[in-house]
C-alpha cells in the first residue's frame, strides 16, 4: 500500500509539471492552430537561466526560499522574452502558409535553441542546488517533501489563475475572439497580433515555473531536458483536448499517473516468473519458467522501470485512434 501511495504522488508532481507545460501547448493552439514543438525547449531555458542565477548568488547569503523566487523571476522574463522572439520571428511570417511550413519551422526553432543552449551552457550536466527544507513528510506511509507540495500548489494556482484570466478579463475575450475568427476580431477592435504575442508570452511563463520546479525536484539541468518532458506534455494536451485548459491539465495529471505507475508495477506486470510464483501460490504448483531466465530477469521484467517513457506515446496512439478531440472531446475553434 505504501508502494502505491508513492506512485500516486510521484505521479501527481510528474503530471502537475506536465500540466504547465501543456497548458501553453493547448493555449497557442487554441488561439492560432500552432502546436510549438519549441515550447519544451523554453522550459530547458528556464531552468537553465534559474540555475545560472542561483549558482551567481549561492555566495550572498540569501535564504533558499528567496534564492528560488529570484531565479524563477529571471526564468519568466528571459522565457517571456524568448518565446515573443520566437512568434515574431519565426511564427509570425508563416501564418497564412501552409501548416506544414510553420510546423518544420518548429521543430527547427526546438533544435536551434538545444544546440545555443549547448553552446551557451556546455553540454554536461548541473546539479541544481537544494534551496527548499528536504526533510519528508510522512503521508499513508508514503514521503512527500516541500518541494513537492509546492509543485502541486503552484500547478493548482496556475490553472486557476488562467482559467479566470480566460474568461473573466478582457485580454481573455479578447483571446477567445481571436481564436473564433481573428478577421472579425480586428473588425471588432482586438488587436491579434496583441493577443497572439501575449498568448506566447504567457505560455512561456508557464514553462519557465515547470522548468524552475522540474529542476528544484530532480535536482539537475541540462541542454536536452526540455525535449522529453515537452513531447510528453503535448501528448497529454492531445489526451485531455487540445484547445482546452481544463482537457490540459487532466491530461497532465492523468499521464504522470500512468507513466508513474507503470514505472513501479511494469516489471511485475512484465516478469513471467512472478506470475508463475503468484499461480503456484494461490493453486499449487503451476509450470515455472526456465530457471535462467528468472535469473537473468531478476526482479525488473522484460520490461524494466527504464520503459516508463513508453507510457506516454501508447496514451498518445490509442487517443488518436479511438478518440481523437481527447477526453473532453471540445471543439479548439471554440476554446483559447
């Protein structure tokens, strides 16, 4: 039971990073039909930028608590920053093109930004500093540290504040009619290319706090960290309904659930000695497995705890073959 508990809260912080990330995902699509493969490249600046700045002030004195929100600060404005470059630069040229143009121009933008990152902060990996108390709390027999429950609250804020700013502010409407129909928009007073850059800019800001808080758990950056965490997270944009907030934030959630769970049981699930021992239990004996083989497979299965990646892009298939609008199945046309 404790193994269980575990899982599910290591899956809740996963899918709270995931949800961020998608959220940006589901809100430029939303707004202009774009899915930005560069968006986990801006979560790896992030982080980056978050532990260029903690390592400049570890020598201040400041408490880790400060220390964290300076460097999440600086994360959102050179994120920000970025991703309005990107839009204008790359994005913005493209619009009336054909999809394929602005979607190779993504993938581009993605490697582009991995190799200045390299470049920028060389390519080996950097242990970011524990700024927050790491003491556990004890949870059903399961741990869970601050870190951790910030991540959760802060996800949980972040939707909350977007889903007011969607519907209850005028940049809001102004989202939503950019999204309906842009020309009517412009007729109407909204300024698209206003919405669409803040649109961005907001993505960003979001991926720069999942970066900042993926880097503060697993405790380490580095130039391609963004690229799986980022795939995955379109992938739970796509699982939920891409186009919508809520859709992006359950899928988030719901796929760190199945990536973590997967992780802890697929190597029983997977291990045919296991079964054969479960069997012999519960019948008497049953046929076991060449004796090799148990010993070669140990406890991990066929499939070990390393296949956990796999979890993510089987959600992605079966959604896309059997319902592809995602689980709250909305129309993007009608949603920011």
């Amino acid at each position: 039971m404790e193994t269980f508990v575990q899982q599910i809260i290591n899956g809740l912080v996963l899918g709270s990073v995931y949800a961020l990330v998608a959220l940006g995902y589901t809100m430029v699509y939303g707004i202009i039909n774009l899915i930005n493969f560069a968006h986990g490249e801006v979560l790896m600046v992030g982080a980056l930028t978050s532990w260029t700045v903690v390592t400049a002030l570890a020598d201040v004195g400041l408490p880790g608590w400060l220390l964290l929100l300076i460097s999440l600060a600086a994360a959102v404005v050179v994120c920000s920053a970025l991703n309005f470059a990107i839009e204008k630069i790359a994005y913005r040229p493209l619009r009336n093109a054909p999809r394929l143009a602005p979607l190779i121009t993504a993938m581009g933008m993605s490697l582009l930004l991995q190799t200045l990152a390299m470049i920028v902060w060389k390519p080996n990996y950097k242990p970011f500093p524990i700024l927050l108390p790491s003491e556990p709390f004890n949870v059903f027999g399961a741990v869970i540290n601050v870190t951790q429950i910030l991540i959760l609250a802060v996800t949980a804020l972040a939707l909350a504040g977007l889903t007011f700013l969607v519907n209850r502010t005028r940049l809001g409407r102004a989202m939503r009619a950019t999204a309906e129909n842009p020309r009517v928009a412009a007729l109407m007073g909204v300024r698209p290319d206003t919405v669409i850059s803040a649109t961005f800019v907001i993505g960003a800001a979001l991926a720069a706090l999942a970066g900042v808080m993926y880097a503060a758990n697993y405790g380490s950056v580095q130039h391609t960290m963004g690229f799986l965490p980022g795939l995955k997270a379109f992938t739970a944009a796509v699982f939920g309904g891409i186009g919508n907030l809520a859709g992006a934030m359950l899928g988030g959630v719901l796929l760190g659930l199945i990536e973590s769970l997967g992780a802890g049981y697929i190597g029983d699930l997977t291990n045919p000695c296991a079964w054969s021992r479960a069997v012999s239990r519960l019948f008497g004996d049953a046929p076991s497995p060449p004796r090799g083989l148990c010993a070669a497979l140990g406890d991990q299965g066929i499939l070990g705890s390393h296949y956990a990646d796999i979890f993510a892009f089987i959600v992605l298939i079966l959604v896309l073959t059997l319902r592809p609008q995602g689980l709250l199945g909305e129309r993007v046309a009608d949603r920011a």
